[in-house]
C-alpha cells in the first residue's frame, strides 16, 4: 500500500489559503522534541533550551521548534548560552506540507528555503552557500542574535537578524505567504541555545 505522505506532490505552505481557525493558530514557541534526535541533546526550561550533552556520531544536531508564524510581524530571539569550539546555527525553515526541507545534508541554511546565521563566521546561509557575510560576530562564548519576520499573507515576505543590537541587512523571502519554522543547529558538543521573547508585533 502507498503512504499517502510519500505520494503527495510537495509544496509550499500558502497563509493566504488558511481558514479562519488556521490563520489564528501559530503553534508552539517551544522546540519540538518528538521530531528530534533523542541522542546526545537534553532539553530545559519548558522545552525552550537545547544542549549537545553526551558524544554523538552526528556532525550536527538540527532542532526546529513547534512554532509556525505567518500572517503579520513577528520578532523572537535565540540565546546563545554556549557556543563552544564549532560553527552554530540558527535561524528558520518554511513550512511545506510534507514539512521543514533540511536540504540533502540536513543542517539549517542546507536547503533553499531555510536560512541560518552563524555567529562563528559572521555569515547567512541559505541552499548551502553563505548569501550574505562579513557580519557581525560572536567574540565571546555567548550572545544574543534576534530574528524579525515580516510575513503578509499576498506578498514576499522579509527577515532580519540582529547579532548583539547590531541590525544586518533585510533578506527578502522568495515566495509569498510564507509559513516559519524557527530552528538552530548544533555542530558540537557543549553548545546550549535557549529560545526567548516571541512577540506578534502588529
């Protein structure tokens, strides 16, 4: 018998498509641990913080959260309590109905419509490549990088990251009425990112 998940045509989720229940409802601004990997990383604080523990085989850890904004401006922040020796990501993924593409490799920034920031490097990275770089980095073991979205239901939307109060340059989002995800990614053991402070700003 066909899984009828695996015989669908992938495609885009579209706000602008939703139901009055659907454009009320933005998920859970918690990360999701069922979809998680349950080796190496634990979760606190009410499932907003994440920590690569123990060893594991994996290069990195993706983690997406519950979360799935759309239909207005919204502003969040990823608290960088332990970066460590690696490259760190974190940033969001657009919803699809068969859900979040990671990319072939499955870290965030790997496919085209996820995009990370990496505080190690100063860069934005989006279907693998860096699209923007030279930016503001992290010259501590810790900081703070806050993300706005602005995402209406019948245009383009747009994002920003902001790396410790300085604001890099808005990124325009490639389809219309789109659906995030807020993720990071975990590229060593030690590294610690607590989500904080999501706010519909109109």
């Amino acid at each position: 018998m066909t899984n009828k998940q695996t015989s669908q045509k992938p495609y885009l989720i579209d706000s602008s498509t939703f139901s009055l229940e659907e454009s009320q409802s933005f998920g859970e601004f918690q990360f999701d641990t069922i979809r998680a990997t349950k080796s190496g990383i634990v979760f606190g604080d009410n499932d907003c913080t994440v920590e690569w523990v123990k060893p594991y085989t994996a290069s990195w850890i993706p983690v997406q959260t519950k979360a799935k904004l759309h239909s207005g401006k919204w502003s969040l922040e990823f608290h960088v309590e332990a970066m460590e020796t690696g490259q760190i990501g974190v940033g969001f993924l657009l919803d699809w109905n068969l859900g979040p593409d990671w990319g072939f490799f499955g870290y965030l920034g790997a496919s085209t419509t996820a995009w990370s920031y990496d505080p190690s490097t100063g860069d934005v990275v989006n279907g693998t490549n860096s699209i923007q770089g030279n930016l503001p980095k992290f010259h501590e073991n810790s900081g703070v990088i806050a993300l706005e979205l602005d995402l209406p239901k019948k245009e383009k939307g747009n994002f920003t990251f902001i790396i410790d109060g300085i604001r890099t340059t808005t990124i325009q989002l490639p389809h219309t009425g789109a659906v995030a995800i807020p993720a990071v990614c975990l590229l060593s053991q030690g590294q610690k990112i607590t989500i904080k402070n999501l706010k519909q700003i109109d």
